[in-house]
C-alpha cells in the first residue's frame, strides 16, 4: 500500500492506495493556517488516523502548493506561505518517522491521471490545473518531470501567447509580472472579465449555465476564454508536444471545453494536423491526493 496526502489551503486530505489503485482509506481535515508546526503535527495524525498498517511504516507522498527548491533544499513558491524557506520534507519525515516524498500538487495531479486516470497508457502527458490559479504538470513515461529549477509546466506564469491590441500589456499578476496566462483564463479572472464586461457578477457555473440556456453575453465570455484557452495550450503542444493534454480544476467541468478547443488549437500549431486529444480528468478532485499516494511505485517498480 501507499499513503498519500494533499496539502491545500484549507484542507488536508489523505487517502490509502493499493498497488492497483483501489482506495483503502481516505480522511480530511482542516489546514493549520499560517501555523508550520501545527501543519506537521496535523499531517501526522492523519496519517495515523487512516494508515491500516502504522507497524509497517507505510511511506507517505504529499502534494504541496509550491515545490523544493533544487538550490536550497527549502519550499519556494507557496501560496501556503509558511512553508516557504522551510525543509518540509526532512522535517515532516521526522515527525511521522517512514519516508516521505513531495511534489507540487500539479505534478500529483498529472501523475494520477498519466498512472490510472484519463490519459493512462499515454507516453507523454501534460496535466493542466484551470481552477483558482493556472498550474501544470508534465509526465513522460510514468515520471514526473520536475526540470533543472523544479518549474516544469508553469505555463501559467508565461504570457498570453499572440495577445491582441484589446489584450495587451494585460493585468497585473501575483507573480510580480503583467499578462500571464493565469490572469486570463483561472476561474476568478474569468468570473472579473464577464462581470466587466456585462456588469454582472457570475460565478463560472453559472457562466456556462447561462450560456447554455442562451444567454449571449456568458456565450460571448466563454468562447473568449476558448479562445485565450486554445491559444495557451497551442503553445505547449508547439514546444512539448505531448500525447494526451488532461483537463482539471474547476474550469474543466465546462463540458463545451471538449469540443471547441481542439478545433481552435489546431489554428496556433505548426503541423498540417493536430491529433492531441483534450481529456477530462476521469478523477477530478481525488487527482491530487492520489497522484500523491501514486509518487510511490510499487515495489520492485523504478522511482
């Protein structure tokens, strides 16, 4: 078996895999806001709480909101900011005693889906979080990639490709630029651009509901985000060219998205054809916390 937790802002939640990927066990519980001690101690009493072997010292994979910085050995990058500068993964192998991994939850998200989920038996996948920010994962041949700086499939930190007059320099990002693809297509910049240019403030359920039911100013706003969407993933299939491109975070339950955005990628690629299929992810809010539990292959299997 294999433990896995997700470490989010508001919550933490573990789950028990077996080698086939049956669940055993799952639990959550809040997150320590702020407070870095009491998120070790609240890891560790959940991993308590749902190990159904403790003797066995059953490892743990934990998904986090940033990642370890290959330079220092600390996290960098989370928006869960007590634990940037810290050695969360020595320091919570400690505390549970059994080994730990860790990894970026966008990276947990693309392995689970490459291992057992929606793009499963593909050679080369890019997992893509659109929810409340805009993250990325890359994993070829079962592996995540993790990159020489530990920032591969960021793209929701590069700009808006082929931005148009009414686009451009785009909004400010927390990041400290201007115009990232975050800031155009994550569900609250899409929510802020339909409320500016209708007046009305909608939630990105309500959005597409709207549209459907014929609404042509949530029409006019989604095939906008379309567009921006198509142009930002034209880009990583131009450079990464991956097999299967997986779907996730709230935005990816627009069921339009399926059918729409192939035919507007195919207009930024550089190919006569684009045979790249774009997958909703088959475990949806469970990705995270599995592919965390899935960091650990089973034995006998390479790392």
């Amino acid at each position: 078996m294999r433990i896995g937790i997700d470490l989010g802002g508001t919550k933490i939640e573990g789950i028990v895999l077996d080698d086939s990927g049956v669940e055993i066990a799952r639990a959550r519980i809040g997150t320590p806001r702020g407070d870095y001690a009491a998120t070790l101690t609240a890891i560790a009493r959940l991993v308590v709480q749902i190990d159904p072997t403790p003797e066995a010292a059953t490892p743990v994979g934990i998904g986090i909101p940033g990642t370890i910085s290959p330079a220092t050995g600390l996290i960098k990058n989370a928006n869960s900011t007590c634990l940037n500068g810290q050695p969360f993964d020595r320091d919570l192998a400690d505390h549970l005693g059994r080994p730990v991994r860790m990894a970026n939850d966008a990276n947990c998200f693309a392995i689970s889906e490459a291992t057992d989920g929606a793009a499963q038996g593909a050679e080369t996948v890019f997992g893509v979080i659109i929810g409340t920010g805009v993250g990325g994962g890359l994993v070829n041949q079962g592996r995540i990639l993790v990159g020489g700086n530990a920032i591969a499939g960021e793209w929701g930190h590069t700009p808006l490709p082929w931005m148009t007059a009414d686009e451009y320099p785009g909004s400010d990002c927390f990041c400290g630029r201007r115009g990232c693809i975050e800031t155009f297509v994550s569900g609250p910049a899409f929510e802020r651009r339909h409320a500016a240019q209708t007046g009305h403030f909608l939630s990105a359920a309500d959005i597409a509901a709207a549209s459907d039911a014929g609404d042509a100013d949530a029409a006019a706003s989604l095939a906008r985000l379309e567009d921006r969407l198509a142009r930002s993933l034209a880009m990583i299939i131009n450079i990464i060219d991956p097999d299967v491109i997986v779907l996730g975070g709230g935005l990816s339950n627009i069921d339009r998205l399926y059918t729409h955005l192939p035919g507007l990628i195919d207009d930024h690629i550089f190919s006569d054809s684009i045979t790249t299929p774009i997958r909703k992810a088959r475990h949806g809010d469970s990705s995270g916390v599995r592919g965390a539990a899935w960091l650990w292959p089973p034995i006998g299997a390479q790392p």
